[in-house]
C-alpha cells in the first residue's frame, strides 16, 4: 500500500514497499524484455501517481526508483530538494494535456499514379517523378505549416508545451503531422475549448485531432532544455 513519508517543509514522498528478490537491480534488468511485466509495473506506477493528481504540486518519478529503506529514500530527496522544489513550482495547479494531429487517407503522401500502358520516353518519366516530388512537397509543407499553427493557438492556452518529430509508421493509412504536450492549469476550461474548435475545424479536411488528458506531468517535471 502506498504511504506519504515526511521530507520536510510540506514536501511528502509517496513510497510502497516492494520485495528486493523482484527489484533488485540484477532481476529487473533481466525482465524489461518482458511487456507483460514491464506494463504491469507501470500501470501500477500510474495508478499511484494518478490518485495525486489533484495535490497542489505534483512531480512523478520514474518507473523503478527504488531505495534500500525508508531513511535512504528522504535523504535522497532531501539532497535534491533546490532542484525538486523547482520542478514542483513549474508544474504547480497544473496538470498535462497531450494533441495529436492525423492526416486522413486523403492526406497520405501522393503516390505514382500506375504507369501507362505502352512506351515511355525518359523525359516523360522524369517529368512525372518531378511532378510527384513537388506535389509532395506542397503537402507537406501546407502539413507542417497548419500543425505549427495550432501548435501555437493552443500555446497561448498553456503555461508550457512540448512538440515531437511525429512517429511515422510504414503503411499506415493515417499519418500524424502533429504530436504535442501541454502543461496547462487544472481548472484551464479553454484551453479543451480550444482544441475542440481546431478539432471541428479540421474535421471537414479529412484531418482528426485528439485530445488526450489530464495526466500527471511527466513531461515537464525536467527542466526545460
């Protein structure tokens, strides 16, 4: 079961017990190939972090921080108190809202029409590779300048975000073109109003943007690089 152990000056610590024979260093090391545990870990992990999100500042630790006893445990954190106390006033009231943009199939990068029956001179060739590389470059620059906009609207809604290069995947039927995080106030109605908008806006293109939250905020307990 979970419990709080006292840092000091309203600093808490949320701690669980947990068998060293299962998370020593050595028998951890050679279960991460294992999803099916590794998954169970974290959830559990998230499951704790999750019930409290609603403290006045909240800063989860990594998955698998683990100390040797309750005493070595506050006094690792008491060492890292400037820096701690830093990243809880950076997330402070706040919790994290993820944005992901998806291109619909329509939007998918412009393929070689099948060639025409019959010969084809080289020039010819050359002319539609050169007409399908352009095309594709219009498409993903009117891509990325639209994700860059509703990047930026809805940075304006936040106290911080974070943007990632888009995980492509080979033979998908939709790409993403955007995936951001936001850290925005807990109570923040407009930022969701905001994202809805976009959301009802790009519908009519063929586009989806999903709107994923609140978590805790993973992404910006660090300090900003």
């Amino acid at each position: 079961m979970p419990r709080a152990l006292s840092v000091g000056e309203g600093l808490w610590l949320i701690v669980a017990d947990v068998p060293l024979a299962t998370y020593n260093e050595r028998s951890i090391e050679s279960r991460l190939r294992d999803s099916r545990w590794v998954t169970a870990c974290a959830l559990a992990h998230e499951a704790v972090v999750e019930r409290f999100t609603t403290s006045p500042a909240l800063a989860p630790m990594k998955l698998f921080t683990i100390f040797a006893s309750d005493d070595r445990a506050v006094e690792r954190i008491a060492t890292r108190r400037a820096q701690i106390g830093r990243a809880l006033d950076r997330v402070a009231g706040c919790v994290e809202w993820g944005v992901r943009l998806d291109g619909g199939s329509s939007r998918a990068p412009i393929r070689e029409p099948a060639r025409p029956p019959g010969p084809v001179s080289g020039r010819a060739f050359l002319e539609r590779k050169r007409r399908l590389r352009d095309d594709n470059r219009t498409l993903a620059t009117r891509e990325r300048r639209q994700a860059d906009q509703i990047y930026r609207s809805l940075r304006h809604q936040a106290r911080a975000a974070t943007r990632r290069e888009p995980l492509q995947v080979a033979g998908a039927v939709r790409r993403t073109i955007l995936d951001a995080t936001y850290l925005v106030p807990a109570r923040a109605a407009a930022f969701r109003a905001e994202a809805r908008a976009w959301a009802r806006r790009l519908a009519a293109g063929g586009h989806t943007l999903t709107l994923t939250g609140p978590w805790p905020p993973y992404h910006f307990v660090a300090p900003p690089r």
